[in-house]
C-alpha cells in the first residue's frame, strides 16, 4: 500500500511538472508565470527616486543622451543628433510599453495566432487579405529612401532593441509571461506597421455594399432622398461656409451611369454579403480640434485645443515625450512604435488632428478570365493579376495556413458579392495601399517655426485624410483638410464600382494645395469635430457623409461667443456636455406626446425631460432617458426598410421635423399602418421598457454615468484585473466631451502659445503598461474630473524644476 501511495504521488508531481512547464494549447505554461523568480512578482515597480541618476551603457550610439523624468512619469529626452534622439525615444517607450508595441505590430500583421492560436486566426487573415503586408512594405521603402525618416527608423529600432536585449525572463512584461512568450526583435518596418494600423482605424470602412443593395431595390430618386450627398437640417462645416476657393481645380471626371453600371458588373438579385472588417462606424471615434486668434486670446497670442477621440484603453494609445536637439525641442503625444511627436507643439509652433472620414476605400467588382485568376478584364483588355502568398503560423501548430491573394491595379481581391462566383471577385482600392512617408510630415511639424513651414510638412502626408489644425508665434490659426485624396466624380465609391472600366479608376489626386483650407478667418477661431469639411460649392468630392453636425455646431457657438480666452477657457470647452441634439428634437418628441395617454412612469419620464437643460451631466436621468431613446427611435423609423445601412442622424431630424406624414414612419412588418406619433410613443415605451429591465425601476440607478458605463480595458480585452476602476463621466457621441462606453477623450491637450508657450494635457492611465507600476493609472482621476496637468517643456537637461524626478544618462558602450 505504502509503495502504491508513493507511486500515485510521484505520478501526481510529475503531471504538475508538465503542466507547469508546458503550455496547454493557447493558454502558457504557468511554472515560468507563477515563479517566485521570474514570474508576475517580478512586475511590481516603485516611484521613482526624484535623486536617482543611472548610466546605461548601450550599443550604438553616437554620443551621449540625457533623459530627465517629470513627477507623472514623462521622459524628456536631449541628444545631439537625430540618430541619438530616437534610439533614446525607441529605448524609453520600450520600456514602458514594449509589449503594447509588439501586440499592435502583430495585430497589424497579421501575426496574432503565433502567440494567441486559432483563436485570432480570422483576424490575421483579414489583415493579410487587406493587404497591410503590401502597404507597410510601400511605404517602407519610400521612407528608407530619404535620409531624415531612416535616419528615425534605424535609431528607434535600434533603441528598441537595446531595450530587449538587456532583458531577463523575470523582466518581461507581464502580459509576456502570461502568454508564455517572449519579445522577438523590433525591426524598422514595424514603425509602418503601426501607421497601417491608424490609417485602418480611421479610414478602413466600407458601406458601399449595403448602398448598392439599397439602390437596386429603391431607385436613385429614393436613395438621393433618404441618402442625401450632404446634410438636409443642419451642418457647420470644417471650411466656414462660403469660404473662396482661390484656385483652378481640375476637370472632374465623368460620373458613370450607376444603373447602366450595376447592369454589367452582373450583379445577382441575392443580397450583397457586407465586409466582415466593414462593421458600422462606431461613433465616438473622432475628435475635436480648434484654435483660437490673439484678438480673442486674453495673451494676445493664439490658443490651441485638441482631444482625439479613440478607444480608451490602458496603456493609453498615446505615450506623452518631450524631444530636445540642436534643431529642435517639441513636446506632446507619440504613438508607441512611430518615431516623433505627432500631436504637440514647439517653441515657436502648435498642432493637432482630427479624422476627415475622407472616401478613400472603395470596392470594385472584377472579372477574371478563368479560375486561374492570371487575368482580369480592364479598359477593354485583359490585364496580367500578381499574387502574394501570406503564411499564417499559428501556436501548437507544425504547418502554417497558406493563402494566396490575388492583386490588380485597384488591390486586393479578397471579397465576395455573393454572386455565383465560387472565388473572391471584388477589389479593395485603399489609401493604405498609396506609397508615401507621411512619416515626414510629423518630423518636420516637430522642427517648424511658421505657417510656411507647416504647409510644406501637409504636402508630405499620404493617410488618413486628418483636420490638420494650428497656430504660431507669429499669431496665425489655420485648419486643412489634409491627406491625399483621389479625384473623383460625385458620389464615387458610394456604391460598387465597375472594376472593368477605366471611368471608375481613381484619376489622379487632388493638389495638397488644392485641399480644403483656411487661415486666419474673420470670425477668430478654426475648428473641426469629424462635420463635413466644406459646404457643397467645393469643387471635388471627398466624400458623401460624415459624423453628425452637433459637436461641431456647440463647438463653433461657444468659440463665436469667447472673448479673453485662456487655456482654462479651452479646457472648459473641451468637458462641455450641451446637448445640441436634444435642443433641436426634443422640443418636437415632447410636443408630439402631449396628446399621448401616458401611464405613471411616463409621465415621469415625460417631466423629468420636459425640465432638462440638455446638459448630459453624470446624474442626469433625463440624459439617460434621452440618449437611449434616440438611437430607438431611428431604428423604428427606418430599420424595417433600410436595415443593411441606416439613414444619417441628419436625415432622421428632418424627417420628424419638416416631414410629419412620410410614408417611412409605417413598419411595413405590421398590419397597421404607424404614424410619427405612433413611432414616438412606442420608442418612448421601448426605451422605458429598457432601462427598467436593465437598471430596475427609474431612480439614481438611472444616472447618465451609471447607464453610459464607460469602462477603460487593458488592451488584452480579458484580463480584467488590469482595467481601470469605474468611471464616472458625462458626455456622449454627439456631445464635445465625446465620452462613451468603451471610446472618448484620448489626449486633451491646450496650448497657450508665446515668447514662453505653456500647455496642458492628459490622458486616461498613464505611461506605464506595467499594471504593478504606479504610473499605470496616476492620471486617470484628474481626466476622469476634465482637469489638464501642466505640461513641463525645457529648455536643457540641466535645468531646475521641482517636478523633475530621476535622470538616466545614456552613453556608448
């Protein structure tokens, strides 16, 4: 018996053994993970010591670099030369965010299922199927070609890298010991990787589908109606209206017969199947920019004001740095993995973005000589194909999975329609795929001193198409609609193109100079909120719809009305939670329930947003009420008969306002025929129906904060123990302070701009992406109340400031 029990446990203790040490499908081994001396207690870090200096000898280097810490964590960094500056910048950012770096790259890759499994072997497939391989090489070898970006690329990589190399097991991420694997060497073009991935983010959707769809069922007279090219109520476009343009475009292609068109790119009547990666837009990625004159500037110097809007993660997207050389000191935000400041400002200079949504991701519908797909029929000839074969290794797995993507001159053919084709047969035609080095545009914006300077940077940038904003020392503002843009013909991509004809090729590009701009305009301020960039006499099509018009509207009206503004004016702006939407429909919903019969909670719910002063403040239960509400009743409207793309927030107001007794009101799924106030009572009751059954019966749980629930994850989407705590924040899509669920405020930033600028920022979390680290979440409280810190710009390594903390010196080994 005893020889039995020895037998049993040695068997148990060698079982463990193995389990600990051997990874379990996609899961890690949990021996390394859960060592005393190499495992996640190894992660725990402490405040720096505001005396500690460290000496690094690194690889490399060309001579020495300093690098002095603030009291929130943030490296100000002082080389010699550019080379030396982004080693330092690559080194630094790898050691806070090394394994946020190394995910993004392989997400963009295509890369995932080497460290995550089968699990994520779809999404790796749609990044190769999208061709961002294809771009990221492109724009590598433009950006290799200059000497300013491979000076950059090779430095952070190599920076990076010095990082790396220096690391033990126990000194992996913790992320990396939970996967159970471990850093692999950065390589330069990752950094285009990375810009891939931000022009998929934001310019990387496709509606046209859905829209083709719609027009082979309604005809282009109800399409034009209910899908108008700009909006029907209200808009206050990027370009003020009415703004001059003082060039000679050119001419502008022919528009194609849509329906003659549709009839030979031999369309089937089986409905289109909709892009898996061309899910609806989720509104809330955008972002607010402006900037105000020194005539209304209590400094009499310009004021400007960005706050991106993107999904709110920790690590946050940004990393705050501050760069320092001989041609150069510039603070603001990078994106871990691109060298440079991309948001920020300088001594002299200050800038910011925003999205254009600029129609840059087109389908076209191609027709192949035979299953071989050698050839493919184009301007009346068939024309050879190339075909990339993508390799997706995925973990626990001996062979990769193998696919070959076909390409055109238009791109990738990795879509279907639907129709008898057994093989993809639509093309992606995307500004991802334009070789370019927009890169330069942000290496010379950190070294610019005027307006010329940064015009000629604009003319640098490839994509996505982003609301360029800024000011100067020399009291200039100005807002372009920047980015390369095809010229098109009106409405050009919003539906399947004909990829057989030469007319539905993209013809040229739009000059840089020719992009929508404007300086120092009249009213004293610039601005943009994702709107439509100009009014409808701009000659070229950018494109046919953009985000709703209230940020832009509220913005513009408080910039209209501010006078002695100081950055505590623009940070104000930034937090306001005036519902424009609510002002202009809710009047309208209100009056058409008065003649309703109510029941109690109703009612209650009908006083409580009769007495609303449109302010979606945290407490607010009529914010809650309402924003509910809204997005019901557009969907009741319109979802029985347009349920593959829905009509704008544009075209929905004007229907209820101007437009009473439309057809569109009556659910073709019901016997009865419904009316607008049918409509608006029945979503009134859904809403009511809703929030009970989600929050209980109305009371604080009702609370705009506690219904919105915006929560801020860690980027792995599963470790909960690294999310942040609870936040309780107002706003909404449609308010300036664009704060949602899961998207928002990803960097506020105001710059006071003179002979001394002084800035403010912050962003949700922190630099670190070491949850044991206590710049892991050391910001979150004051974004979370909208309140800046002050930005610490200097002026040499040696300077003193009580805020500055630890210095590490790096030198030549």
């Amino acid at each position: 018996m005893k020889f039995v029990k020895a037998f049993i446990s040695l068997a148990v203790t060698i079982g463990l053994v193995y389990l600990l040490d051997n990874p379990l499908g996609p899961a890690p081994a949990l021996g390394p993970f859960l060592s005393p001396f190499s495992g996640f207690g190894q992660n725990g870090e402490g405040a720096a010591d505001p005396k500690s200096e460290l000496i690094l000898k690194l690889d490399s280097l060309q001579s020495e670099v300093v690098i002095r810490f603030d009291d929130t964590g943030v490296p100000h960094i002082f080389a010699k030369n550019d080379f030396d500056l982004f080693y330092a910048q690559g080194y630094i950012t790898a050691k806070d965010r090394l394994w946020q770096m190394d995910l993004q790259t392989r997400a963009a890759s295509g890369r995932l299922s080497e460290i995550l499994g089968r699990v994520t072997l779809d999404m790796d497939l749609q990044s190769r199927r999208l061709g961002m391989g294809y771009g990221a090489e492109a724009n590598f070898k433009m950006a290799m070609s200059e000497p300013q970006s491979r000076t950059a690329l090779l430095g952070y990589t190599a920076g990076v890298n010095a990082y790396i190399n220096q690391l033990t097991p126990k000194e992996y991420p913790i992320e990396f010991k939970l996967l159970g694997y471990k850093p692999e060497p950065w390589k330069p073009i990752n950094t285009m990787y990375m810009l891939e991935q931000m022009t998929l983010t934001l310019a990387g959707r496709s509606n046209e589908l859905a829209m083709t769809e719609l027009l082979k069922k309604y005809g282009k007279g109800i399409i034009d109606n209910i899908f108008p090219d700009y909006p029907m109520l209200q808009e206050s476009p990027v370009i003020p209206s009415g703004t001059a343009w003082d060039f000679e475009p050119l001419s502008i292609p022919e528009k194609t017969d849509t329906s003659t068109s549709l009839d030979q790119i031999g369309f089937v009547n089986s409905p289109l199947r909709i892009l898996p990666k061309s899910s609806p837009k989720v509104e809330g990625i955008g972002s607010n920019n402006w900037a105000v004159s020194a005539e209304k500037s209590i400094t009499g110097f310009p004021i400007l004001a960005n706050d991106p809007h993107l999904e709110l993660t920790l690590p946050s997207i940004w990393y705050q740095v501050q760069l320092h050389s001989p041609e150069m000191n510039v603070y603001g935000v990078s994106l871990p993995g691109i060298p440079s400041v991309i948001i920020g400002f300088n001594q002299n200079v200050a800038w910011g973005v925003t999205n254009v949504d600029a129609d840059v991701f087109d389908l076209y519908k191609i027709r192949f000589k035979d299953a071989s797909r050698s050839h493919y029929w184009h301007d009346n000839q068939w024309k050879p194909t190339r075909s990339r074969k993508e390799l997706v290794f995925i973990k626990g797995e001996k062979q990769p999975v193998t696919e070959e993507v076909i390409y055109t001159h238009h791109g990738p053919v990795t879509e279907f329609d639907n129709s008898a084709e057994k093989l993809p047969n639509l093309a992606i035609k995307w500004i991802g795929h334009e070789p370019g080095n927009s890169f330069m545009t942000f290496y010379q914006l950190n070294r610019a001193k005027n307006y010329d300077d940064y015009r000629t940077a604009l003319a640098r940038y490839v994509g996505p198409a982003q609301n360029f904003v800024f000011a100067d020392n020399s009291k200039n503002i100005a807002l372009t609609v920047n980015g390369k843009l095809p010229v098109k013909y009106r409405e050009q991509g919003k539906f399947l193109l004909d990829g057989t004809i030469r007319a539905d090729d993209w013809m040229g590009w739009i000059p840089p100079e020719q992009n929508p701009f404007v300086k120092n305009p009249e009213r004293g301020y610039v601005s943009s909120a994702n709107q439509s960039s100009t009014d409808t006499t701009y000659p070229y099509y950018i494109n046919w719809v953009f985000a709703p018009s209230e940020r832009g509207i509220r913005i513009n009206e408080r910039l209209e009305a501010m006078s002695q503004a100081n950055a505590d004016s623009l940070r104000s702006l930034q937090n306001d939670n005036f519902s424009v939407l609510a002002r202009t429909i809710l009047p309208r919903l209100l009056d058409v329930l008065s003649s309703t019969a109510l029941s109690p909670g109703e009612k209650a719910a009908k006083i409580i947003l009769t007495n609303w002063d449109y302010q979606n403040t945290p407490n607010s239960v009529a914010a809650a009420i309402f924003e509910e509400w809204v997005p019901i009743i557009r969907n009741a409207i319109w979802a029985d008969e347009f349920a593959g793309e829905l009509p704008t927030r544009d075209r929905t107001l004007y229907l209820l306002l101007k437009q009473p007794n439309e057809k569109w009101f009556d659910n073709i799924n019901t016997p009865e025929k419904e009316t607008m106030k049918d409509i608006v009572y029945q979503s009134l009751k859904a809403t009511l129906d809703t929030l009970t059954s989600r929050h209980g019966n109305m009371s604080p749980a009702w609370q705009w904060s506690k219904v919105k629930g915006t929560e801020i994850r860690h980027l792995s989407r599963s470790l909960k123990a690294f999310n942040a705590p609870p936040i309780t924040t107002g706003g909404g899509s449609g308010i300036v302070n664009a704060t949602t669920k899961r998207h928002g405020p990803s960097w506020r930033m105001v710059v006071e701009l003179g002979p001394t600028p002084r800035a403010y920022g912050i962003y949700p979390g922190g630099q670190s992406g070491n949850p044991g680290s206590p710049y892991y979440l050391n910001l979150l409280n004051k974004w979370e109340k909208g309140e800046l810190n002050e930005l610490l710009f200097l002026n040499s390594p040696d300077e003193q400031n009580p805020r500055l903390t630890s210095r590490i010196t790096l030198q030549e080994k």
